[in-house]
C-alpha cells in the first residue's frame, strides 16, 4: 500500500468497495501516533438520548462496530461522570479484534458510583480523574487529581496532557455530548465522528452543546466527508490539520 501527499491511498492487491470505504475513513487514524478524535451518536434532530435519559439504541449496530474500531484505534477512552453513571459502560473492544484502551472517568465533583464496573473489572486499566476538594471511596482504578477551573471542570488540555505522560496519546473521547462539546471548544479535538441516524425523537438531550453565538459568521465551518454506516450516516469531521 502507498499513500500520497493528499492523504489517499493506493493498493496494488484487490480491495473490495466495503474495504475501501473503511480503509478511507480509518486510516488518517491508523497512520498517526497521536490524536485526539471525539464520537457521538445522535438522531436527525439532535438528539442523543429522550427526556428521560433513554438512548439504547439510536444508532445502528454498524455504528456501534464502528465505536469499537475507533476504541481499538485509541490508548485512551474518555467519558464524563454523566454518561458513566447512567450507562455504567464497558468501554471495552468487543465487536472487533483489538486492544482494550485505557478507560477514563472525568469526574470534577467525585460523583460517580464506585459500584461501576469501570471500577471494578480488571479487564482494562480505568483511570478516575476527580477535583482536588473529591472525596473517593479507594477502586480498582487509579485515582488522579487535577486542578479545577472557575466552572468547576477540569480544561480538557490537562486530562489529555495527563494522558500523554502515561504514554497514551491517541485519545476518544467517547461522550457524553457535554464533554465532547468541552472538548471542541477547547479546540482540544482533532476529528469529531458524528453518527447520525435516520429517526427523528422530536425532543430530548442535544448533542453538542456549544456557547451560543449571536451571528453565523462565528460558526465553525470545518472540513468533512460523509460515510454510509449500515442506516446510519458518519460524518467524519476534520476539526485540526494535525489529522487531516
């Protein structure tokens, strides 16, 4: 296989269309060492979950094979204390042949039950990231402290350069969509792979949450290709040149 300065791909063996869709999509990730790629999964509307928190399943199971490609990829998965209390995840590869990531628990206040499996399965190494005033009961994960901003969050440029002193330097952040959208607008995101399905929930919990602008000159126009993912549509959003 051999690669051009424009980031395509050439292969002098026979690959099948599907094949080449996948090879396409995925290697501006496979070829580089270190990235920061956020993922969500939402509906036409926008929305990732109902009003009562119900999300399983908006997306297709092609979308979620593509999930565990992106954590097979990854050093790293990253999920607010939101998503990891109601969805008590996994965040293992299970879909696909590849190497569990790294879990980590964004957790400012300590509020996430210990009780999760994240902090109890050894199958992967967790780490819990808490506020210096947390008070955690002791895990299986390893407890880390970070400093706090004026908000009471942790600025996404600390968890990923804490990442990066262990060694883990190709990060997914995994949701929920108020810390992806911390992420991006901390412009601490490379690529952002937005799913969307074919539904329309009609109301419920937004993706992306960003600060509001008051004219669309302020608006991010990014680069971006689109994919078919079973039902479901990826977009596969470049949102710095360090992966494009």
């Amino acid at each position: 296989m051999t690669f051009d300065t424009h980031g395509g791909w050439h292969s002098s063996c026979a690959v099948t269309s599907a094949a080449q869709e996948l090879l396409t999509c995925l290697l501006p990730l496979a070829r580089r060492s270190s990235w920061v790629v956020a993922q969500l999964g939402q509906s036409l509307d926008g929305r990732i979950a109902t009003e009562s928190g119900h999300s399983h399943y908006i997306n297709g199971v092609e979308s979620l094979v593509h999930l565990h490609r992106l954590r097979a990829l990854a050093d790293a998965v990253v999920v607010g204390a939101g998503t990891a209390s109601a969805d008590n995840p996994q965040l293992t590869v299970r879909h696909v042949t590849g190497k569990h990531p790294t879990r980590v628990v964004i957790d400012p206040r300590g509020r996430v039950p210990v009780d999760l499996a994240l902090f109890s399965s050894s199958t992967a190494p967790t780490l819990h990231l808490t506020g210096p005033e947390a008070t955690v009961a002791p895990t299986a994960a390893e407890h880390c402290v970070l400093p706090l901003d004026t908000n009471g969050q942790f600025h996404p440029s600390d968890v990923i350069a804490l990442l990066a002193e262990r060694g883990l330097t190709r990060v997914l952040v995994e949701g929920g969509g108020v810390t992806v959208s911390q992420f991006i607008e901390a412009n601490a995101v490379d690529r952002l792979h937005l799913l969307v399905a074919p539904l329309l929930i009609g109301s419920g919990r937004p993706g992306l949450q960003m600060t509001p602008i008051d004219t669309l000159e302020s608006a991010l126009r990014p680069t971006m290709r689109s994919f078919r993912c079973g039902d479901d549509t990826l977009f596969d959003v470049v949102l710095s040149g360090r992966t494009a």
